[in-house]
C-alpha cells in the first residue's frame, strides 16, 4: 500500500483508506470473538456492565488516540459505543444460555 504521501490521485487514497477499513473490520470481527467468549465467566448482568470499568478504559483508548495522533474525544465515543454493543450482545448471549 502506497504512503499518504505517495499516492499520486484520489483513487489511491480511496484505495488505502478501503484496505485500512477492511483491517479495521476485521479486527472488530476478532474482538466481538473474545466479547462472545466472556460470556463464559460471567454469571449475571452485573458482571457484564461493570461501572467502575468503563471509564478506566476508556481513559486507557485516550491516551493510546494521543499517542498515535488521533482525536481522543472522536476515539472515546468509537469505544463508548464498542463497549455499549458488547454490554448488549454479552446480555443477550447470557440470557439465551440461562433459558438453556
């Protein structure tokens, strides 16, 4: 993949940035297998939304968006929601497995 500053055209940088969100997606496809895996060792609903949690790691996701340049408010609310996705899919898992 060509550099930001190599790409000659706007068809390079739509290029780059569609393999970059490829990546990303996948990635997600990754984490939401270890989100479903939790579910394992968590007994009730409580253990899924753990309050004291969030925003230790949501500090932790600002300080690495710092780190590589990026907006740490913008970053924040990609893992607010992330986190808010995974308390709902992990509720739903424990639900169905508690129905069992």
């Amino acid at each position: 993949m060509k550099t930001p500053e190599e790409c000659k055209d706007i068809q390079d940088i739509r290029d780059a940035v569609n393999a970059y969100d490829r990546e990303i997606i996948e990635l997600l496809g990754k984490r939401t297998r270890y989100v479903h895996a939790a579910v394992r060792f968590k007994k009730n609903e409580d253990d899924i939304r753990r309050p004291g949690h969030i925003p230790v790691l949501l500090e932790q996701r600002r300080k690495w968006a710092m780190e590589y340049g990026v907006d740490a408010d913008f970053v924040a609310g990609i893992y607010q929601t992330l986190v808010d996705h995974s308390f709902d899919v992990q509720a739903d898992l424990l639900r169905k497995a508690q129905k069992r």
